[in-house]
C-alpha cells in the first residue's frame, strides 16, 4: 500500500492508492476545503511503506471509564473506514450535550454489553471525505450538517462516520460551529411538538427550558406553526425568550408555573424532576406530555415512559429546518466554542464566559 501527497496540487488527497476512488477528482472543490482535508488526512497516515491500517490514528475525546479525574479524556483512535453505504466526514464542528454521557448508547451496545471508551457527540457539522461503497446523495467536499447512530462513536474527533439519511446540506448562512449546534435541538423540537404531541395550531403549549439548546428551538416551532406559547426561564432569559416567539414567559426562579397559568394542550418538558412532577397539574384532559429530560428514561412511571423519548435522525427534516435557517424565519445560537481538547470542561458544565442560551460547541481545528 503506498500514500501519496503531491504538494504542488493541494488538491489531491493523502489516501492510499486504489482505495476511495472517489477521492481522487478534487479539481471542482474550494481549494481551502481541498488544502484543510489534504492536510487533515495526510497527518494521520504513516509514511510510504507501512501496511498497518490500524496506526492510521486521529485525535479524539473518549469517556472516562475511570471514577476520578475528567469525564473525557484524549486518545488517538483509527482512522474511521466507511464501510459499504457510509460517509466519512472531516468534522469542523460538534454539538455539545452533557446528557448524552448519562445515556443508554452511551454505556452500553447495541446488543447490551458494556460499552467503555465512547466518543460523544453525535450531532455535528463538517465537510464529506470519504464515500463508502454504494454511498449516495452527497459528493467529496460536500459541506453538511447532521448526525450519526448513538451507537457509534460520535464527533468529538477528528473524524466520523456516518448514513446519507442522518445528514443534510449545511445551512449556507451558517458557520460550521453555528450549524453544529442545530441538529438535534431543532429535530427534537420538531419531532416533539410535531410527531409525538401533533400539536395543532390555535393550541396553549407549556415549555420549560426555553432558553436551552432545544427549548429555543421548540419555543420558534410553536410560534411559527401558530400555538399560544408559554415558557418558563430564568430572569435573564426573559427577553431572548420574548423574542423567539414566546407570548408568555415565566420566570421559575420567582414564580411557580401552576400559580400562573390556566390548562394547556400540550407540554414540552426539558428539565425533567420537580418541574416534570407539576407539569401534569396542568395538562387539559387528553392533553399530551412531551419529556426529553435524561432522568425520565430510567424511571418507572409509565406515564414518563410513555413521554419520554430520544431524537433520531431525519434527513427529511434537517433539510426544511436549513431552508428556514437559510431564510431566517429559524435562527441558532452558540452558547460558547472551546477546542477539542476542553471538550471535558464543555461536558461538566465548567464552561465560564458562555451565554446563558444556546449549544455550547467543540471546534476541531480545520
């Protein structure tokens, strides 16, 4: 196996020979996309000579399987391969969100067996780099945004795998670290509100976090569809949550929602606990309960069961939410941007000079 750069061509990439085929015609791509990928590739490929596929390393963020020191720690992982009908993306950018660690894929496989070692982040924006045997839809180069399986590692790396059907085009208004922060918030708001609530228009719905990663996305879906929103957030946040479409908005920390309202429709919940408890009180009859909160998947409530549920990708619905990013009606909002190699402090929560809305993201250095 031999690996080739040719440096007066940036624009061939850093494979091996006979490997990715469709590597190798970079001639209609940016050439800042062509040197960035060129280089990201060809630094984590062993010199001419070598046939051991496994040292073709990248950087990486893996869960701590230990009980003391940082949540995530750095490693140095294969190369991912796409395999038949997979993507590889060169990561830009990677949501962050502090619960995935407390999830389910997060610590176990597919079959139920222990998983150790995880790399977070499944929701992300970059640039495609590989195309795997009888991969569609996208080409080399292609700028996207979206997600992968839970069960894989995620994008708090280098690289990724992921399916044509997780991803979409990247909003073009949208810088990578901006785009990073829209996948799974707006799919869970949509798929919240939309497909397990079937929230109509004319209806009262309750959000709580509003201002969170998904909150703001859920409080601009129900605007824009023409429900009577109500949210519950911090002082701080009462303005920015006036502003995305909220026609009443309550601060939890000096008031209690039961006292303030009257029976709505549908509730959409982000906190989970106490807030989740009261949120029931509330609730017309055969109104519907939405929870995202990490706490409810464990519990024993049927009732929070049946509430509860995980976001999955949509392709379908990635490609309407950049449209309305794209044209405005739909905005985004970064909380803060560290580097890779904070990713730990991002996922404890020790973030300081972030704002008090929006998705903190990790930026991989292009």
């Amino acid at each position: 196996m031999s690996y080739f750069l040719r440096a007066t061509n940036p624009k061939v990439l850093a494979f091996p020979k006979g490997e990715y085929k469709n590597t190798l015609s970079w001639d209609a791509f940016p050439e800042d996309i062509c040197e960035s990928l060129n280089a990201r590739i060809s630094s984590c490929c062993l010199p001419h000579g070598h046939r051991d596929r496994t040292r073709c390393v990248v950087k990486a963020m893996e869960v701590n399987g230990f009980n003391h020191g940082p949540v995530l720690i750095p490693a140095t992982v294969p190369r991912p391969e796409p395999g038949d009908g997979e993507l590889l993306v060169c990561v830009r950018a990677a949501g962050v969100t502090p619960t995935e660690l407390l999830w389910y894929p997060t610590t176990h496989t597919k079959h139920g067996d222990r998983r150790t070692s995880a790399v977070p982040g499944h929701e992300f924006s970059g640039v495609i780099a590989a195309l795997g045997k009888g991969a569609q839809d996208f080409y080399l180069g292609e700028e996207i945004y979206g997600m992968n399986d839970w069960f894989a590692d995620g994008a708090t790396a280098e690289f990724c795998l992921t399916q044509p059907q997780n991803i979409a085009r990247k909003p073009r208004s949208l810088s990578h670290e901006c785009a990073a922060t829209v996948p799974i918030g707006a799919l869970t708001a949509w798929q919240g509100l939309f497909d397990r609530a079937k929230m109509r228009s004319g209806e009262h719905v309750l959000i709580h976090g509003a201002a969170g990663a998904v909150g703001l996305f859920a409080v601009q879906l129900a605007h824009l569809h023409g429900a009577h929103v109500i949210a519950t957030s911090s002082a701080d946040d009462v303005n920015f949550v006036k502003q995305l479409g909220a026609d009443e908005v309550i601060d939890y920390e000096t008031s209690r929602f039961e006292d303030q309202i009257g029976s709505v429709d549908v509730v959409f919940d982000g906190v989970g606990g106490e807030t989740l408890d009261g949120s029931w009180s509330v609730l017309k009859p055969g109104g519907r309960m939405v929870t995202i909160a990490a706490d409810s998947e464990s519990t024993k409530d049927q009732r929070v069961k049946d509430a509860f549920f995980i976001v999955e990708p949509n392709q379908q619905q990635l490609n309407v939410v950049a449209k309305l990013l794209d044209c405005g009606t739909l905005r985004a909002f970064v909380s803060a941007v560290l580097p890779l190699e904070e990713a730990s402090i991002a996922y404890s929560r020790r973030v300081r000079n972030k704002r008090s809305y929006g998705k903190v993201v990790i930026a991989v250095a292009a």
